[in-house]
C-alpha cells in the first residue's frame, strides 16, 4: 500500500500518467476505465497505476465523503467481470491533510490487452483513451514476455487452420465492442493474440485458443474431456445407465453437460399443508452447473487425466486434474480465489455462463443448503480437485 506521503506527492504531480484524480464518487464507468487504462500500463512503467477519489484535477481534495459504501463499489471493479482479464487492485481509505481520499493501486497486468466492456483503454500521457491497433498489438506482443500461465502458453501444433473461424467469430462479437470491430484492419491472427488466444511470436494458437476455438481440442491436449458415467446404485460395480466421452470446444462441452444434468437430475414431491405439494430437485440444476465449470475452468489442462462426472443414486462426484492453485488452500477454498486459467475464467463471463467471478463454489453450496441437501463435501490434494453433492433426502 502507499504511504500518505507517497499519495500527496502523486497528487501533487499533475503531468504523470501513473495518477488520474476524479471528484465523483459514484461514476463507476470513469472508475473502470480507469482501471482497465493502469492494468495495460501502456507506457511500460511496470509500477501500479493509481485512481484517487475525492481529488479534483488540480490536485487539491474535493472534501468529498469516503464512506465504506464507496470501498466496498471500488473493490467491486476487480469482480463485476466488465474488466477482463481480472485486474489486480487495492482499495484503501487514507487521510490527507485537509481531509480523506479512496485510493486505488492497479497493478500492470501480466495478460495484456485488458478490455473494459470490449474496449482496450490505456494512459497517453496524463490523458485515457481507448487503444488502436498498433498500441493493441504491441500490448499483445509484450503478453509473449510475461506468460505465467499455461492457458496462454501456444499449442505446439495448432496452427491457424485448426481453428474454427465460425466460433472465434462467434466470440468475438460477444468479447469485443461492436465498433471496434467495424473499424478493424487486423489479421485474423493480429484479431485472436488480441484475445489471448494466439502466439504471434510463434505463430501458433495457444492453449486457451485450442480450448475455445480448436477443431479438435483433444490432438492438442489429450486430456481435454470429460468422462461421464451414470450408474444405476451408489457403488462404481453397480451397472451403468449412462457413459459418455464429451470432447470439443469449451461451449460445446458446456451444453452436451448441461443437457445431461437436465435429462438425468429426478424432480420429487414433498406433502405441505392441505393439498399445496411442493417440488424438488433432487440436486439443484444451478450447484451441478456452477462445480462443472469450476471444474472446467481451473483444472490442469497439462494433465492427460479427463475431467471425472459420476452420477450416483446417492451423490454426484466431480474430480478434476490438479489440486488448489495460487493462494487457495483446502482451508481457503469459500474465501478466496485464484485462476490456473484466468483467460477461460474469462471466456466463461463473455459467453454468459458466469456472472460475476469468485463467487461459483460459495454461490452452488448455498443453492444446496437452501434445496433440502446437504453442505458439499471436498477432496483435495495436490494432484486431484474432487466435489462431491450428496442428494435431497425426503
């Protein structure tokens, strides 16, 4: 965190693109703008950038009320999924001489271009404005330096004919503003490193762009499936109702699961009073959505292990390759997270299945509790991430 000191001498500096001050305390556009302009660090200070509310241009304090309503909005910015991919920020209050000021530390993002609704904002001098394509490019070429994980690593093997343009078209038009794409003059293969999904340097796709886009993922991550097993008890020697290989693309993947929770998830009936009877899901639909794509999302695609649904008369267990990543631990799990994957965390907000980030384990758990079932039960070590959703019990 900054000092005070630290801060006054930023206000104070009137000319420095690593500073913008703003008076209002509720446009929470400029905020984000903001932020996405400092996660880019186009100038390539590799120093955060820093958002001061309650600070008029010319460095003086606005006397504007900080309130803890006003933190809890900023800090929201990293997890409201419009800035992808997620930024890294802090969010303080500090008392200046004459009075209070919310600061926001924004740190370079290591997986540029970062997009706030489908638009590439970065710092010009003292000035924000929105990236064209030779700044967009070299924000992509700089992402090659700074790789730190695998989904954004290239895919030795996958060139550009074994993409499907049908889909990457199909995503971009959800991931990227609709003008900017109108005024385009990039390659397609300038238009995917734009989305972290191809290696210029290499001139191959990466990983996240087998997953999202790839004819056939499975040649080029042998492990990128899901094994689907239905059995008619609550023992693996019981026979099988159900057995499925789901490869593919990451959205269709998604679906075929979908339709398989839907056709094979039984509804009961519980008596109420009189003749109200009610309806229940055996298992909610939403907590079996929510640990697939966690599932998907942050498992070890380094793996050739496939991503493990068996259905139980009794339970559901989904098992996927790789333990806990980051700063979540077994302890931490509910509290915190972290992304092995973060350019598919994101893909999952720009098609519609997620609606905000952090929030898919803490969020399929209270579904549970609410349903009739019990709590979901983890097991987890370095090498495997298991959930296990136990049925509602009449």
């Amino acid at each position: 965190m900054l000092s005070p000191d630290e801060i006054a001498a930023l206000l104070a500096d009137l000319e420095s693109d690593r500073v913008e001050r703003t008076e209002s305390t509720n446009n929470t556009d400029k905020f984000s703008r903001a932020v996405c302009a400092f996660a880019n660090d186009m100038p390539g200070h590799g120093k955060p950038g820093v958002l001061i509310v309650g600070a008029r241009d010319n460095g003086t304090l606005a006397g504007v009320p900080i309130t803890d309503q006003l933190l809890q909005n900023l800090g929201g910015l990293r997890s409201d999924g419009n800035i992808l991919p997620l930024p890294s920020i802090r969010v303080q209050r500090v008392a200046l001489e004459g009075g209070e000021v919310a600061v926001v530390e924004v740190d370079p993002s290591d997986l540029p271009p970062v997009r706030y609704k489908g638009r590439v904002c970065i710092r010009v001098g003292p000035r924000r404005a929105d990236a064209n394509e030779q700044e967009e490019r070299i924000l992509s070429e700089r992402r090659g330096r700074l790789i730190t994980t695998f989904d954004i690593a290239s895919a030795p093997e996958a060139t550009l004919d074994q993409l499907s343009m049908r889909l990457f078209q199909e995503y971009r038009q959800l991931a990227v503003s609709a003008d900017v794409i109108e005024a385009n003059h990039r390659s397609v293969e300038e238009q995917l490193a734009a989305l972290r999904c191809f290696d210029l340097n290499r001139h191959r796709a990466t990983v996240a762009g087998v997953l999202l886009f790839g004819i056939n993922p499975r040649y080029h991550l042998p492990g990128a499936y899901v094994q689907f097993l239905r059995f008619s008890g609550s023992n693996m020697t019981d026979p099988l109702v159900d057995q499925a290989e789901i490869d593919g693309d990451l959205r269709s993947v998604i679906e075929a699961l979908y339709a398989r929770v839907r056709a094979n998830n039984p509804t009961l009936m519980t008596a109420g009073e009189g003749f109200q009877d009610h309806l229940h899901s055996a298992w909610p639909e939403w907590s079996l959505r929510e640990v697939l794509h966690n599932a998907l999302v942050h498992r070890d695609y380094s793996s050739t292990s496939p991503v493990r649904f068996y259905w139980f008369s009794d339970r559901v267990e989904v098992q996927s390759p790789g333990g806990t990543y980051g700063t979540v631990t077994a302890d931490t799990l509910m509290r915190r997270n972290s992304y092995r994957n973060p350019v598919l965390a994101e893909s999952m907000k720009t098609m519609g299945y997620v609606n905000r980030f952090g929030f898919g384990l803490q969020r399929a758990n209270a579904l549970m509790v609410a349903n009739g079932n019990p709590e979901l039960e983890f097991d987890i070590d370095e090498r495997v991430f298991s959930v296990v959703l136990r049925r509602r019990q009449e």
